[in-house]
C-alpha cells in the first residue's frame, strides 16, 4: 500500500503513512489516500471526539517539521501529542516520545504538560513541565513546531 501523500511503501494493514504520517484510507482496495483528520478532542464523559460547539475553537497549527505545516488540529479537553500512532496528534520523528505531551482544555485555560518525555517538551523555546497556553505560543515537541491559536 502506497502513501498518496509521499509514495512511501507502507504495510497492508497500516492506518498511518511511516514515513509522513498521513492517515490512509483504502479506497476500494486499489489505492491509499491521505485525509486529514477531523477536530481532535473526546468527550470525558464518553471518550467519543466531539466538535467545539460554535466558532472554530482553540486549535494547534503545524508551523515546520516533517512536510507537515499548515495542519490544524483543534484542542477540546484534553489532546495527546506523540509518536504512537494512537495520539490525537501522531507526530512521526524519532525524537518525540510514543506519549509525549497532553493538552487540557478545562474550559477557562488551556495548557501543556510533558509526559516525562526524553526530549522534553519547548513552549516559546523554554523547557517546560507544565505550562497554560496563549495565543501564538510555540510549542515545539521534536522537530515540530506548533502555534497555539485560542478561540
């Protein structure tokens, strides 16, 4: 199975592009097509994703790393960044931690907390543990470099 996105030549089974990270999508058994991903974000009470209700919402955008800049990925109440490809935001680079980052949204402010990874995880180039985002804050995990935009 082939990455529409990039060529690469992926397992069978894969959901993810390795080499890109684009979700793939059988299309009729012939070819794979990269979709973008709708709003991340669950429901805590359902663990269902759900769409912010009105506005486009708090969102972080892909500013560089890994051919993937302009991808927006909307912050609801909590959105995990890593390399697994089971995170709300799957950044492939060997430099990110399978889990690496969670993003909570607690309705009054949003912030960034590392999950002990090797790396770390940078906002406006300062390692940090914990930190409540604002808008057009840098948050850079790997070598991916996200802008926090608020609602």
């Amino acid at each position: 199975m082939y990455c529409t996105s990039c060529g690469h030549h992926n397992a069978e089974d894969a959901n993810y592009c390795a080499k890109c990270g684009s979700y793939l999508v059988a299309d009729q058994g012939t070819q794979t097509i990269p979709l973008p991903l709708p709003g991340v974000g669950r429901d805590p009470e359902s663990n269902v994703p759900v769409e912010p209700s009105g506005g486009q919402g708090a969102a972080l955008v892909i500013r560089s790393g890994g051919g993937r800049a302009g991808e927006r990925f909307k912050i609801l109440d909590k959105t995990t960044i890593g390399r697994s490809p089971t995170s709300d935001i799957f950044l492939d680079d060997v430099t990110v931690s399978r889990e690496h980052a969670v993003v909570y949204n607690d309705g009054s402010t949003i912030r960034v907390e590392d999950r002990a990874s090797l790396n770390g995880t940078f906002v406006n180039h300062e390692r940090v543990d914990k930190q409540a985002l604002e808008t057009g804050d840098e948050l850079q995990v790997g070598k991916y470099k996200l802008t926090f935009l608020a609602e």
